[in-house]
C-alpha cells in the first residue's frame, strides 16, 4: 500500500482535484482543515514586537538582582 500526500483546495461545490499521478481506485481520504496561511513568520514578528513593547523589558540587570535580592531576603 502506498501513501500520497498532496496539499489542495476543497472548492465551493465539495470537490477536491487529486494529482493525476495518483491511481484511481478506492481510496481513504482524511481531511486536515488548514487556517488561513497567516504565515509563522509574521506570528514570530509580531510576538518580538509585543515584547519589545512591553514594561518587564526595560529593567537592567541590576535592577533585577536588587528585586531577587529583596524578594530572598523577604523569605527569612
């Protein structure tokens, strides 16, 4: 038994285009939804924005060892 994978476009009317090198006969098909290619990328860009933009991000490092310094010597 052979495995075809090919990506294609479910039209209006129901109908899937099959790649002609695959052979007619009974067949199982399992159908994977896809969203709209947002695109990984752009996801990744705007979640480097989103975090550049964000307060947590503008301490310096002495500022985060002065809270971690306090936040320890708060559990004595």
């Amino acid at each position: 038994m052979a495995v075809y994978r090919f990506q294609g476009e479910i039209g209006e009317d129901h109908r899937l285009t099959v790649p002609g090198d695959i052979p007619a006969g009974p067949a199982k098909v399992v159908v994977i939804p896809q969203a709209p290619d947002e695109g990984g990328w752009s996801r990744m860009q705007e979640l480097i924005r989103e975090m550049a933009d964000s307060p947590h991000h503008t301490r310096t490092k002495e500022e985060i060892d002065a809270y971690l310094r306090a936040e320890r010597e708060s559990w004595d």
